[in-house]
C-alpha cells in the first residue's frame, strides 16, 4: 500500500495512554516522504506470506516450516488469542527462547493488533514483575518445556504479583494447568473461522506494534513503544541497504525478540522471502550442524558467537562456501579474516536510528566506522557532551543524538525520563559519543564510546545503578560501584568494586551470583569479577570518579595479562 493512501498528517485513532506519538508535522513530513504507509506489519507479512507461500521460511532441527504454514498457523494462534477475551491493544509478555513457537506467537500478536512485551527469557521477578505491571500485561507466553527454569511456577507467581495478568500460554511440553498450550489455541479454531474474525480486527498503522526494551541506564529497562508502519519501514530500510532477498538465508542465534534482531534481522527476511534459521540452543554443536545444514548467506556473528564458534572454525567443521556477507558491531576485520567473506559493522538503538557499513564504502570507514544511516531521511546531530551546542568540525567527538521517521519521541509512561532525554528540538540523546567523517562527499561515523552510566556486555545493556541499588542490600556490602571492564569477546564484563562493612567477608563471584539469584535478577547482569577497596576515588568536586575505576580495573587487567605472559616464557640460564 502506498502513502499517497494516506491523509498527510494522519494519526493514531485509538491513543493508548502513557505512549508519546509521533506528532502531526512529522507524520506528514515522512508520509509525503514515502516512508509511512497505511500497512501495518500484520498486512506486510501476511503479503509476504502469501507471495512466497512455497518457499521455507524457518528452518532447523525442529523441521521447516513454509511461508503457507507459517500463515495459516498465525491466523488460527491469533484469532484463538483473541477468542480467548484478548483486545487489539492488550499487552502479551514474551520470555522464550528462539523457537518456531516464539515466531508464531509473535507474528500472531501482531495480526491480532496485540502488543507484544519484547522480554528476554533470561529476564526473572525483578524485570518481568515491574515491566508487567508497568504495561498492564494480561497474557504471560513461556516455553513450558525449559529443564534448567520452571518457567510454568514462575509465570503463576508473576499473576499473583501483576494484577492485570490473566492468562498464561505455553508454547511446549505437557499440559500444566492453569497454562494453555499453544497447540491447542491453534486446534480450536479452523482457518475459515480464523479469517473472518481477523478480517474485522481494527488495524491501525499508527498504532504501537511492539514494546520493545531501553538497554536501562536509569533502574530496570524502560519501555519502547514502536509502531507498525515506522518499524516496518525500518525493516525495509535495512533490507534495502543488504540487498536481502527470497535466496538468502539468516544465520543469527542472538534473541528474537531483541530489536537488533527483530528489526534488522528477522522481520527484514520474512518480509522478504528468506530462509531464517532457529537455533533452539547455543552448544557449539548445535550451531554447526545448523549452519552447515541450512547454508545461511547472511551470519551475525558478533564477539561471543564468533568465539564459541572459533575451534569448529580453525578446525574445518564448517563451511562458508554459501556466505556472501556478515555483520558485527565492530572489529570488522578480524572478522573478516576469520570468515573470509565481506564484513559490515552495524550500530543502532532500539530507540530508533541503524547504521550500516556497506559495499563500496572506503576500507578505513569498513574497518573503523559504522557507516551511515539505512535511510536518508535520519537525521544525526552531535553535540558537546551535555549541551545542544552542534559540533560542526569533522573528526570532533560528542554525544550524538537523533531524529528521523523510525525513531521514538518519547518512552512509554516515562515523562520525567523524557524530559532528559530528548533536546528542545525533539532529537534523541543517545548516550553515545561520535564523531563525523567526510570521505568524498558522503558523511560516516565513527562510534567512540558511551555517555551513560552502563555496561555493554555483548550489546546487552547492563545498568549499573539499577544493579548497584540491589548489591547494595548485600550484608557485607556497605558501598559499592558498578563498571565496565574492557573484554576481547564480550567489549565489556560487569566490575563490581566494593566497600565492606566492618567484620565482614568479600563475598566471591560465585556468591554475589547466588545473592542476585535470589534477587531475581536476570543472569547476563551479574558481576564477573570482585575489587575491594576501602575507599572510592573523588573527582576534584568529591564525586565518586567512575572514569578512575575503570581505569584501575583496566590497568589490572594489563598488568594481569602481562605476567601471564611472561611466565610462559622461557627462563633465562644464569
């Protein structure tokens, strides 16, 4: 469908309180650009279903699934969803692994007009209580099947705690009341009934398709509201860049549910015809067999991954004959040198702008910068640090910050973040620092570090108070500081340097872990190594000195890696 479809500054029709939409000029400025349509997302990929019904669309140990099944799976899953009591608008809560299930439930949502919560299944009580609540979910969507997490017992005890949650749904395994399987949502309703009751669904393109979730740098993550026809443009802008079609096929094991994949991987492939592979798990075997059954064209591979991957690699167990291209979020060539195939750095937020590296780029912007935005309608400011004073001189860094048809204005329920947030002029402060480059008449990027009080552990973004705030109640912890230290395969790990309090012992990593465990705080934040110190270094005003700690556990670090090294050389004969 095309925008001329659309009444130029057309907006949402039924506003869902606490979401900031985007307002009226904007919307007319992108819609007379072409980039807003009237198509949700639900329209798109039910086109693209329809277009590509005889091709594979996923694909992995759990069997193919074709663009037909894919289809009339989804129609039956969301018309059960909503015979179920659901409302377009209401608030379903994901937290499952990659799965074919997960694929269903999601685009079901999305057809149905409901919002999807975008929560990782690492996620435990401390985020999935407060985003639920904060939502006002209704539906809580598990695996059911995990042997490592009763995800059934959690999800029971979630409803004692969010009000608002109704229903639970388990996408495997044997029954367990109260949850409903998946299956049988799908088995109780046929496709003729299914599209009949879908057919009289509000579809709203201006309306929000997905919660997605802020990396956190104030408390627990912060709701992102993005909406059909803006994110499918995203989707499109990013398979324009890459040149994606129904040949190609996606290697990418990281969540689904993450917008690096949903809006740059998944959702751009099936609304092209691809092959996505599902990685049920990340065993290093199960990822070899997958890549070389399946024969991506197109691999993720960012540091972790590529790790896990490196013996199999520099072993010979897999083959990259298929491979026309990988992304990763930096060291592109180090990459490249591995895979042996064209590398392109990507950088984005879910908050909004992606940028890409692309071919015919200059080598030093390939190998050192990320590029520059999938669409020429974003818009990129940098700024000193803290001010909305522009920088104007090349190679100068700055906090840079955003605007464009794809990129929020506002986080849901959220306004005195806002207010932080976005500049008088509605751009959005990423916390990032850049720099510009005009290399023959095209301006690139060069990402430089962060402005934010987090962790960015393998693009995972760890807020470090949010942490320090719940360490913090440790019995033996009377202060305690949260950073980054610099990591080879992940960028950064989590650094807790602590203060005890007086007779106490220095809690190990191990029982940190167990004290957050019972917390419920989700894995992938916990510290990885523990400083003591008995006091914390003073900026000149007497604030605590991040910046100092970082630097201390960076120098250790070196230091560290250096006696290893040299106690692995050959002693010298006296």
């Amino acid at each position: 469908m095309k925008s001329e479809n659309l009444t130029p500054g057309m907006g949402v029709k039924k506003p869902i309180p606490g979401v900031v939409y985007p307002p009226p000029e904007a919307l007319t400025r992108y819609v007379r650009a072409g980039a807003l349509t009237d198509e949700t997302l639900g329209h798109a990929l039910r086109a693209a279903f329809r277009q590509h019904a005889d091709r594979v669309a996923l694909c992995g140990p759990a069997g193919d699934i074709t663009y037909q099944q894919l289809d009339e799976i989804t129609d039956r899953l969301a018309a059960a969803l909503l015979g179920l009591g659901l409302q377009p608008t209401d608030r379903v809560i994901f937290q499952l692994g990659n799965s074919k299930e997960l694929v269903f439930g999601l685009i079901a949502c999305l057809k149905a007009a409901l919002i999807p919560l975008c929560t990782l299944a690492a996620h435990r009580e401390h985020e999935i209580s407060y985003l639920g609540q904060h939502s006002g979910a209704r539906l809580h969507f598990v695996a059911g099947d995990d042997p490592k997490f009763d995800d059934l017992a959690f999800a029971q005890d979630m409803q004692r705690r969010i009000p608002t949650l109704q229903w639970i749904v388990q996408a495997r395994g044997n029954t367990r009341a109260p949850a409903i399987t998946l299956c049988s949502l799908v088995d109780s309703v046929t496709l003729e009934e299914a599209r009949r009751l879908l057919a009289e669904v509000p579809q709203d393109p201006f309306q929000v398709a997905v919660f997605q979730l802020s990396g956190g740098t104030t408390g627990v993550p912060k709701i992102i509201p993005r909406f059909h026809n803006e994110y499918l443009y995203n989707m499109r802008a990013v398979a324009a860049v890459n040149h994606y079609s129904a040949d190609d096929c996606l290697f990418m094991p990281l969540p689904m549910m993450h917008n690096l994949n949903l809006g740059c991987c998944l959702g751009p492939f099936l609304l092209n015809g691809g092959r996505v592979t599902v990685a049920i798990d990340l065993q290093v075997d199960s990822l070899v067999e997958l890549f070389n059954n399946c024969q991506p064209t197109w691999a993720i591979m960012g540091g972790p991954i590529l790790e896990k991957l490196r013996p199999a690699i520099e072993a010979g167990q897999m083959s990259f004959g298929s491979l026309r291209g990988a992304v990763t979020t930096n060291n592109s060539a180090r990459v490249r040198e591995i895979l042996g195939v064209p590398v392109w750095h990507i950088f984005g937020m879910t908050e909004g702008v992606i940028m890409f590296t692309r071919e015919g780029d200059p080598q030093e912007v390939i190998d050192t910068m990320v590029g520059r935005p999938v669409s020429s309608l974003d818009q990129v400011k940098i700024f000193k640090t803290g001010t909305e004073e522009e920088i104007l001189e090349p190679g100068v860094e700055g906090e840079c910050a955003f605007a464009g048809p794809y990129t929020i204005h506002g986080y849901f329920d959220a306004p005195e973040r806002n207010r932080e947030t976005f500049t008088s002029g509605g751009f959005y402060r990423s916390g990032d620092l850049m720099s510009f480059h005009d290399i023959d008449g095209v301006r690139y990027f060069k990402f430089c570090g962060r402005t934010k009080d987090v962790v960015d552990r393998a693009g995972e973004k760890i807020n470090s108070g949010e942490l320090e705030l719940i360490l913090a109640g440790h019995p033996a912890v009377a202060a305690v500081s949260v950073v980054g230290m610099p990591d080879p395969v992940y960028r950064e790990r989590v650094c807790a340097f602590l203060i005890l309090r007086e007779g106490t012992v220095a809690p190990t990593v191990a029982s940190l872990g167990d004290f957050l465990r019972q917390a419920g705080v989700a894995r992938f934040k916990w510290p990885e190594r523990i400083e003591v110190l008995t006091e914390f270094p003073l900026t000149g005003s007497g604030k605590l000195s991040k910046p100092t700690l970082r630097q201390m556990i960076t120098d250790k670090l070196a230091a560290e890696r250096a006696s290893a090294v040299a106690n692995t050389l050959p002693k010298e004969k006296s």
